[in-house]
C-alpha cells in the first residue's frame, strides 16, 4: 500500500511539474514585474521617453497580446536600456524580461497597466501635417482606431498622443512584418506612402 502511495505521490508530481513548464515558466512576483516595466516605462506606464511607448492605459487584451507576442518571439526584442532604478543603464530587451513570466502573470501585468491613466505625450508636431493626417486616418484608420486612435477598448492600441519617434518605429515594423499585422491593416499600410505616414504620425502627436 506504501509503495502504491508513494508511485502515486511521485505521478503528481512529475505531473504539476510538467504542468508547471508547459506555461514556460513559474509564477513571479508581479509586483516585481511591475517594477521592471516602470523602469523603462515610466511610473503608471506614462514613458516620458520618446524612444519608449506609452503603456498606462491599454486595454488589457492589447497589453497581454503584445507581451504574449515578444514572449513568443512574434515580434522582435531590439536591446534598450533600463532608463531608472539600480539597473539604469545596462541592456536589456522585452524578450528577456518576459521570459520567466508565465501567461497568467503577462495578464495580471497587463490588467495592471490598463487601470492607470493614458498620459498623452507633449511633443512638437507639424500642423499643415497634422490636418493632413487628419483626413488620411478619417478614411482609412478610424473604422478600428475610434476617435483619432484614443479609445482603448478599440483594443487596437492608442495613438493619439503617442511618442511620435516610438510611433514611426512601430510603422517601420508593420511594414518590414517584423510584428503580427492583421490582413486588413496590412492592405490599408501598402497603400500609404512614406509621406502619408509621416503625416499620420504628426496628426497623432498633436492630440495632446
């Protein structure tokens, strides 16, 4: 009867541990992980850093999609550096920082972020670009980018007033697919010029 016990005890195990490394990794401090994420990010999300995106604010199946896609090396980890804390400076890079975390985690992370406020940036624009940017996101962005891409259940992302800089790297991606793009959005990319973009990105950053 020990022996029968102790098989069975040792099958559990085994089991919750495989369970346990099908999620690729083990559950973390998230608060901790916050931590990480205000270094680069900003306190609450809000980026004071034109290289680093807003996050405070997304919707919480936008944050945890685009964790889930650098966990997953669907989208490409270019290395940065921590911008505060006692890790200020040294390299480091998305996929790094979220490859311990296990997906149940990515998503409280991200239910996080989505219940502080969505600063919008400060920044220079060129208003002639701006109104012509206008008009190009009324025709071909609106119909999933509601109000100017400030609505975060869109989940879609929020633009309207996003780093500029950090926005044109995103475009910059989508259209060298090195980050997931829906057939859609794609299509509608393919006939922009670079110009159109520019603009887009001007009339983002002028929603302030």
């Amino acid at each position: 009867m020990m022996k029968k016990h102790c098989q069975f005890a040792q099958l559990f195990y085994v089991t919750l541990f495989s369970l346990c490394m099908a999620g690729n990794a083990f559950a973390v401090d998230v608060s901790k992980v916050v931590e990480v994420c205000t270094s680069c990010h900003g306190a609450g999300g809000a980026s004071t850093d034109p290289v680093v995106p807003i996050i405070g604010g997304y919707s919480v199946e936008f944050l945890s999609n685009n964790m889930k896609a650098y966990k997953n090396k669907e989208r490409v980890c270019p290395d940065t550096t921590y911008k505060s804390g006692t890790k200020k400076g040294n390299k480091t890079n998305m996929c790094l920082e979220l490859d311990n975390v296990n997906y149940e985690d990515v998503d409280k992370v991200a239910e996080y972020f989505s219940k502080q406020p969505f600063v919008r940036a400060k920044q220079k624009f060129d208003p002639e670009l701006a109104k012509k940017g206008k008009d190009l996101h009324e025709e071909y962005c609106e119909s999933c980018h509601a109000q100017g891409g400030t609505v975060a259940t869109d989940n879609a992302g929020m633009m309207g007033g996003q780093w500029m800089f950090y926005l044109k790297e995103a475009f910059d991606e989508f259209n060298a697919d090195m980050r997931p793009v829906v057939k859609k959005m794609k299509a509608r990319l393919n006939v922009l010029s670079k110009e159109d973009i520019d603009a887009l990105i001007n009339y983002y950053g002028s929603i302030q």
